[in-house]
C-alpha cells in the first residue's frame, strides 16, 4: 500500500470531522466518529487515487470525491448492521454503531453520513466543475441502481440462483468499487483507459465480495455467492475475475499499483 495515499484520506476524513465536530449534536457526532475512525481498510479511497494517478489526475482533485465515497461505504455499514437488516452485533472487531449508541443514533448517524457526503461532493463540484460526471456517477452506484438496490436484493428475493446472486453482488458492493475506479476516469478524457477501468471495476468489485464470503464461510449466509453456488466455484470465481482484473490492465505500463491492489484484494485475510 502507499502509505501517503492513505494519510491523505485519513487526514482529509479528520479535517472534515474536526470542522463539523462543534456544529452537530454531540452524541450523532460521537456515533459518526466512532464508525468512521475504526480500522477500516480505506480499500475505495485508496483505489480510487490509485486510479487517478492512472488517468493522470492529481490525487488533490480527486480527494472530495475519495472522502464521500468512504463516507458512504461507513454509513452503508451502519445501516447494514440494523437489527432490521443484517442484525449484526459486531463490527470491525469492536460493539456495532447501534449496539453502542442505540438504534435511533446509528440510523441517523448512517443518515447524517450520507448527506454529509452529498454536502461535500457539492461542495467539491462548486470549485472544481470538471467533476461533475464523476459525482453524478458516484451517487448513481451508491443508490438504488446500485449498491442500495443491491440491499433491496437480498429482502424482496426469496430463491436465488447464480445470475441473480451475481447480479446481488455486482450492485451491493460492486457498485461502490467501481465509483472508485471510474471515478477518475470521468474527469479525463482518455477513452480507452476507461474502457480498461470499466472491465476492471467489474471484476474487481465482484471478486471483493467473493473473497469477502470466502473470508467469512463459517457465517454461511444461504443468500450469498458461496451459499448458492458453492466454495469450489466461489474461489475459482475468484481466481478467474483476478484474471480478468490482471488482462484488462495488461496493455498499460503504469498500471503497476493498480496491479499490486488487485493482488492484495485477491489475498487479503480480512
Ligand atoms: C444498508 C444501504 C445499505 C447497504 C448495505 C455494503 C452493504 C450494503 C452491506 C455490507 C455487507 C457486507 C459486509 C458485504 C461484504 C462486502 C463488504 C462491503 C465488506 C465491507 O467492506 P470492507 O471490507 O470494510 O472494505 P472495511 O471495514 O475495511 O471498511
């Protein structure tokens, strides 16, 4: 990993806490403080400044657009761990935003995470008009044609097969993988490398949550890629969708950081 990428989303994450700190309610902004600073692997940020310095846009332009999405992917989270969604106790090693503040307060914090994003991308898109494309695709993959659609998925689907999970998986973490990879590439205008992150984006984001089941087999979800098509295929799923990541960025030579996440993502432990 580079370690500058990641300090420059975490001390732009921190300088946007610091100056909402004083403005909101004390225990929301505990709630958000707490799910936001808690050993999360910053993966999105860090793909997409990656993808940035791929396309040739400097990480400085981009950083709005990184921070919004990690605020995103936190406030999915929050909402993921509901006692009416996943119903999870535990998050990152440590109590889960509702477990720790109560229901109410993590729902909102989840939604105050969410406006805060938007808040913050308008923000960025009044400075810096070029990126516009790049915001607007942003909240396309974070709504309901993708990561939230993906979650409506899992609740109005009783049976599944492989196309339908597949489809579940590409839209409800999919998606915000590939905001991160797209993302740049909506602010320069070099076609064929946005061809290439298109091809990348999909495989990547697909193979993030197979290796995710994978990680995490002894939950067994029935409504999962590995509860409906099996270990063996999940993992050769794994292996064949890091092959397609590793083609798609074969003609580029500047494409190495890129090449080296895709190798950490197809090896990650947790
Ligand atoms: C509630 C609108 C709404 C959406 C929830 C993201 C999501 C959709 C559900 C999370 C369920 C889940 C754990 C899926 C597995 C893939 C995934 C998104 C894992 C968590 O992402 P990481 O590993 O998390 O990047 P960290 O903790 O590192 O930030």
């Amino acid at each position: 990993m580079i370690d500058s990428y990641l300090k420059k989303t975490e001390d732009a994450l921190r300088k946007l806490f610091d100056e909402k700190r004083r403005l909101y309610p004390e225990r929301l902004f505990s709630a958000m403080e707490y799910s936001v600073f808690s050993s999360g692997k910053r993966v999105r940020p860090y793909l997409m400044l990656l993808s940035a310095d791929f396309v040739d846009v400097s990480s400085e332009k981009i950083l709005p657009l990184a921070v919004s999405l990690e605020l995103i992917h936190n406030y999915s989270l929050i909402h993921d761990d509901l006692p009416c969604m996943d119903d999870d106790d535990f998050r990152r090693g440590k109590t889960s935003c509702h477990k720790a503040f109560g229901e109410a307060i993590a729902l909102l914090a989840g939604d105050a995470l969410l406006n805060l994003a938007y808040e913050n991308l308008f923000e960025a898109v009044k400075t810096d008009p070029d990126l516009i494309m790049a915001a607007s695709y942003l909240a396309k993959c974070a709504g309901a044609e993708g990561m939230i659609g993906g979650q409506a998925m899992e609740f109005s689907i009783d049976a599944f097969d492989e196309t339908l999970i597949t489809e579940l998986c590409m839209k409800k973490t999919g998606a915000l993988i590939c905001a991160a990879a797209l993302c740049p590439a909506f602010v320069c205008a070099d076609r064929e490398k946005f061809n290439a992150l298109g091809t990348f984006a999909s495989a990547i984001g697909l193979c993030f949550q197979l290796k995710d089941d994978l990680l995490d087999e002894n939950k067994s979800e029935p409504k999962s890629y590995l509860g409906v098509t099996g270990k063996e295929h999940t993992a050769d799923m794994v292996a064949k969708l890091g092959k397609i990541a590793f083609k798609a960025l074969e003609p580029f030579e500047n494409a190495d950081n890129l090449r080296n996440l895709t190798e950490f993502l197809l090896n990650r432990t947790r």
